[in-house]
C-alpha cells in the first residue's frame, strides 16, 4: 500500500493507515513540507501524511476568505485529531525565511504546539518536536517539554524528526498488537 499525501480542501473517508500530521509554520516559512513528505515516504512510503500548506503560493501569505479560512482551520482540526487517533503529530518549528509585518510569526503553530503538547501529556498521543536552528522561542520550548514531556522526541534536524516520527508510531503500532518493541 502507497500513503497519500492530503493537501486541503480534500478529504479521504477510505483512509488506510497511520497518518501524519505536519504541524509547523507556514506564511513567513520555506516549503520545508515538502521535505519532509519526501523523507517520510522515503522510509515509511505506507504512511498517508495530512500537509496543511496548499500548493498555491498565493495562500502562503493567508490571503483566505472568512470560508476559505473556516474550511482551513476545519481541515486541519479534523486531520490533526485523526492523526492523533490514527498515528502521530509531527512538529517542525522552521525559522523564519522572510518577515511578515502583518503577522507574528508562526502563530498559529505556537497555538497548536500547545495544544497537542497537552493532549500527548493527557492522552499519550505520539508527537515529535523539531526545532529548526534560529527559531525564535526554541528554548522555552526545549525547556517546557523536557519538563513536562520528556517521553517527546526533541529533534535538531527534519530529517531526524521524520525518522523519529515514523520510529514513534511504528512502536505504538507494535505495543497494540501485543508486541514488545526492543530497540
């Protein structure tokens, strides 16, 4: 089985499989999505992957509608929670490319940080976090999840989030078959 990768506004109610939600910026960010889709199938092609980022430029500075942007932030509620039911939260927290003044930076994902950084304390959802070298809050966020937690892969590289993120679901897919993961 091939993983798809899910862009909005589409949905698939016949998904199969693990499936991987790519939380980090976007307006103010390099594509680093696609990067990390690369890597993912690379070493796990079965896994489906929800990209929040549409493919048309245009929206990457969120010149959305009040629909577009209500049919957005639906998209992703409903994928983010099914990858948190169905396999995991992949965070990578890019540095700024280019500055928006409209705009704090990356705000949206620091709402969403938190959010799911609460819910994996809670309901012991997979989730890594990847902090990419000059983004800006990277060591309140080192911090606060070694604090709170330290069951969290903290990645300095999407290539080593991408593989963590595979290796975190591939074990919880393990333990729930009743096998006993030894790595």
């Amino acid at each position: 089985m091939t993983g798809k990768v899910l862009i909005p506004p589409a949905y698939d109610e016949s998904l199969q499989g693990p499936l991987i939600f790519l939380v980090g910026p976007i307006q103010g960010a390099r594509r680093w999505q696609d990067d990390a889709i690369g890597i993912i199938h690379r070493i796990a092609p079965e896994f489906n992957i929800a990209n929040p980022r549409r493919p048309d430029a245009s929206y990457s500075h969120g010149d959305f509608s009040d629909e577009l942007y209500n049919e957005q932030v639906d998209w992703e509620t409903r994928h983010l929670r099914r990858a948190g039911q169905h396999g995991g939260v992949l965070v990578w927290c890019a540095a700024e490319s280019h500055h928006l003044c409209e705009r704090a930076y990356a705000q949206t994902s620091r709402f969403e940080i938190g959010e799911w950084k609460e819910r994996t304390m809670r309901d012991g959802n997979v989730m890594v976090l990847g902090i990419e070298d000059g983004f800006t809050g990277a060591k309140y966020y080192r911090r606060r999840f070694s604090q709170d937690c330290p069951n969290v892969p903290l990645c300095d590289n999407l290539e080593n989030a991408c593989e963590r993120i595979v290796d975190e679901i591939r074990m919880r897919q393990r333990n729930i078959e009743g096998v006993t993961y030894r790595g």
